[in-house]
C-alpha cells in the first residue's frame, strides 16, 4: 500500500518510520530532540572557547552593528542576516564571550525546533541521531556560537523541508505553513542563493500546489527583500550585485571542488587557494561514507514505501551542495553546513537499518556494538579536528590583537583608518575603519585615503618583503608583529 499502512511497529523499528497509528505526540518538549538540543548548546560552551576572538568574516558582520567599531566594506556576496542577528547583543556590548553565549542557546534552540518539524515522519530515536550527528560534526560545532550564517541556513533548511512534508500530509496544519514561510525566509535572510538551491526540490514538488507554492516564493522574497533593495540601492542593481558576487567568489563556473573540500576538511576554515596536502583518511573517512549511507537510507525508504521523507532531504542536499561542489573554485567546510543537516535524516535511517536489519538478538547486538564503535571513533576524530580549529583560529586572532596593539602605541587609534594587509580584521580590533583601495573589498581610491591622511590616523600595513602603495612609500615604517605599519605622517609617536 502506497500508505506504508502495512509497515509494523516491529519493521518501524528497523526503517526509522513510525508506524501510521503512531501519529506525532502533542508534546512541547520532545525528550530526545531536547537532549540533542541540549547537548549541542552545552558542547559549544565547553570545548569552543567563548573568549574566541571574532574572526574576519565575524568583524565584518558584527561591525554592520557595532556601537564601538566603524562598519567595514559589505562585499556583494553578503547579506545582512547574521549582523541582525546578533544586534540584540553587539550593538551595545563589546564582548565577544557574551556573544558567543548568546549565540550557543539561540543555536541550540534553533536546532530544536528544526528537528521537531519531522516528528511526524521519523521515529524520535532516529529523529534524535540524524541531530546528534549534524550536531557532534566538528564544523558545526565551531560555526554553532559564530557570527555566520551558514548554520542559519543549515536550521532553516532542515525547518522548511520537514514543514513542507508536514502541508503536504495535512494541508490544515497551520503551525507548518508558518514553518515553510520561516524557514524560507531564515535561509535567504542569511544567504539568498543558498536558499534557492536548497529550496529547488521543493519548488518542483509544489508546482501543482499553488498555495504552497505561493507560500515559499513568499518566504523566499521576505528573506531576500533587503538583499535585492540593497543592490538597488549600493551595488547598481541586482544583476550588478549578482555580477559582482560571482567575480569576487572568483567567477561562478564549472570548478570541480571535491578535492578541495577534502583538503578542508582537516581544520581548514577557508581553503583558497587549497594547495595543502589532504589529511589523514581516518580524518575525512566520514566524509565518504555519507553517500553510501544516505543511499542506504534511501533504499530502506523506498522499500518501506515512505520514501518522500528521506528522498525530498537528499534531493535538497544534493542541489544545496552544487554550487560549492561544482561552480566555485575553492573551499570552506562552512559552505556544506546545509547539505550536512539534510543528510543527516537518509544517513540516520541507513544506520537504524544496518542496527535492525540482523536477525536475532545476538545478530542485532553484533550490529549495535559496530555501529555504536564506529560512531565513538567518529566522534573522536571531529574533537581531535575541533582542537586543531579551534588553536589555529585562537592563533591568527591573538595576532591581529596585537598588532592591533602595537599600532596604539604608535599613536594609531580611534578615530583611525587602516589598509593594507588583514586591515578588515585587525582594524576591528583597533576600533579602527578600514578600507582598500583594491582587491576584492574596493571601497576607496588611493587619492581619498591620502586626503583621509591628513585629518585621521592612517597606517597602511604590509607583509615583510611587500612594496607598500606609492603614496606610503615615503611614510615613516614600523614593525607591527609579523607586519610591517606606514604611518601617515599626521600621525606622531605616542600621540
């Protein structure tokens, strides 16, 4: 029966569907969903240090809201959702710990509700691992308590597909409908394209539904309504954003990233160029062993006849993954945050099978102590990743405090200007502005900061060996850390 009506409780146990008499329980607070949700928000306080200074694409978000910092160069790629995000906190406190507190329980809470969505097609212990294992991945738990957006978009994806499934079983679900509209709109708030890939399943599949149609290009346009006004309005209109964001991303096109991604997945938080040796396989082995499982999982689906639940993810994964796997040239472990929460639901179903699809208890307990052994090693290997992160990112954001620093002994401080080499990031901790005159955060001209040069603090900064800019290169030159400081003549040790 096309239903699943003939699936029992005995075969639901080993599919991960609930059987059709199990419809879900009115309960606010699910005990497993709230156990991962739990331990998610408890392991980003514990092992990524709240006092992490923010990192480069942070200062640029948080700096749109700051009360203490000038706001830096807003690219054409980005959108404005993460820096309202954390407005409540940034724009009156300056502490970063604070911050990232906030920032654990709103995420915690976030992927929650997320994987509550899908109580009414997955069985809740299944539910609960497809979570704990998007949760205990070790990209998740370090851009978890960070001002990106990525996560976002990972939580809203997983809300808008399992709201989506909910409609179309019940087309008087209210809660479910505000749930595609959210879930929508949290993704394209956050990151407008990566909403639409995601969502391009789910498009096709409401085709013949108008008013679920209607009701995602609605979220869709809700999200992405300051993104598209702002090109309007800064950028030269929307195919000039569009056209700026691709040339800044290095030019959409058919750039074939595996490779790269696997080089990431060692702790790399931006591979580009990714010329780095790939890490030991026992680190990206899962990264392998996702299709396989998830194909499991959609097999098991088919067979139970209840494939749409599992199916419709894959296909959102597949088509939210395209764009980084395929049309950019280089690598972040963040950018594949969103196919991860989706694939985590076929890969728990691929694992709940293998746990039960042995016969006999003893076959099963061989199966469970497999299963549970290699979850505990995979568990370990992203802690052990999690650690390398986390002290390479402690490192470059100690360096830039300070030269940050050594700049205000300088005399370089608020109100101040800084270009040049890591600006963006290292005038954020000065209490600095930034801005550059090339690259791909143009946002001024040489003429203008020579101008700038005689009514504020101006230091241009440069890697050791680097010619400086030709209007600098006359300006007295200080050893800053690792980099070397021209300091306008304006400014006078000191001062």
């Amino acid at each position: 029966m096309a239903d699943g009506s003939n699936v029992t409780t005995t075969d639901a146990s080993r599919t991960g569907f609930p059987p059709p008499t199990a419809r879900t329980r009115r309960r606010w607070v699910e005990p497993w969903l709230a156990a991962v949700a739990g331990a998610f928000t408890l392991a980003q306080l514990v092992l990524v240090r709240p006092d992490l200074g923010l990192g480069w694409d942070e200062t640029v978000y948080v700096s749109q809201v700051s009360g203490q910092v000038p706001a830096a160069f807003f690219s054409a790629p980005r959108a404005r959702g993460i820096s309202l995000l954390v407005a409540p906190i940034a724009s009156w406190s300056d502490s970063t710990a604070l911050l990232r507190v906030y920032l654990a329980v709103l995420s915690g809470l976030a992927l929650y509700f997320a994987l509550r969505a899908w109580r009414a097609h997955v069985m809740p212990r299944v539910l609960a691992l497809a979570g704990a294992l998007f949760a205990s991945l070790w990209v998740t738990l370090f851009y978890g308590p960070q001002a990106m957006p990525n996560y976002w978009v990972a939580v809203g994806a997983l809300a808008c597909v399992g709201c989506f499934l909910r409609v179309r079983a019940n087309a008087g679900d209210r809660v479910a409908w505000w749930g595609v509209f959210a879930g929508a709109a949290l993704m394209a708030w956050m990151r407008p394209m990566d909403a639409v890939y995601v969502v391009l399943p789910l498009l096709v599949l409401a085709l013949r539904r108008p008013r679920l149609l209607a009701v995602l290009a609605a979220g869709l346009l809700a999200g992405a309504g300051e993104w598209v006004t702002e090109a309007y309005v800064s950028y030269g209109g929307l195919a000039q954003r569009l056209s700026d964001a691709s040339r800044i991303q290095g030019g959409l096109g058919l750039h074939p990233a595996f490779s790269d991604q696997v080089r990431s997945l060692g702790g790399r938080t931006l591979c580009r160029p990714c010329t780095v040796s790939a890490p030991n396989p026992l680190v990206t082995l899962w990264w392998f062993a996702l299709p396989v499982l998830a194909a499991l999982g959609a097999v098991t689906a088919v067979r139970a006849r209840r494939a749409l639940p599992v199916l419709l993810p894959l296909a959102c994964a597949v088509t939210a993954a395209v764009p980084y796997l395929f049309l950019l040239g280089y690598a972040a472990p963040r950018f594949l945050l969103p196919p991860y929460a989706l694939l985590a639901l076929p890969v728990a179903h691929g694992l709940a099978h293998l746990v039960g699809a042995p016969r006999g208890r003893t076959g099963r307990t061989v199966a469970m102590s497999l299963v549970a052994g290699c979850l505990a090693g995979h568990v370990a290997v992203q802690y052990v990743v999690l650690e390398h992160t986390l002290r390479s990112s402690a490192a470059d954001r100690d360096n830039w405090s300070r030269t940050a620093s050594a700049l205000h002994t300088l005399g370089v401080r608020p109100p101040c200007l800084l270009s040049g080499y890591e600006a963006v990031p290292i005038a954020f901790y000065a209490g600095c502005g930034s801005a550059q005159a090339g690259g791909h955060d143009t946002s001024t001209s040489a003429a203008a900061l020579v101008r700038a040069a005689h009514r504020t603090s101006l230091a241009v900064l440069a890697q050791p060996g680097d010619r400086p800019p030709a209007y600098a290169r006359t300006w007295s030159v200080e050893r800053v850390g690792a980099l070397r400081a021209y300091v306008a003549p304006f400014v006078r040790q000191g001062r």
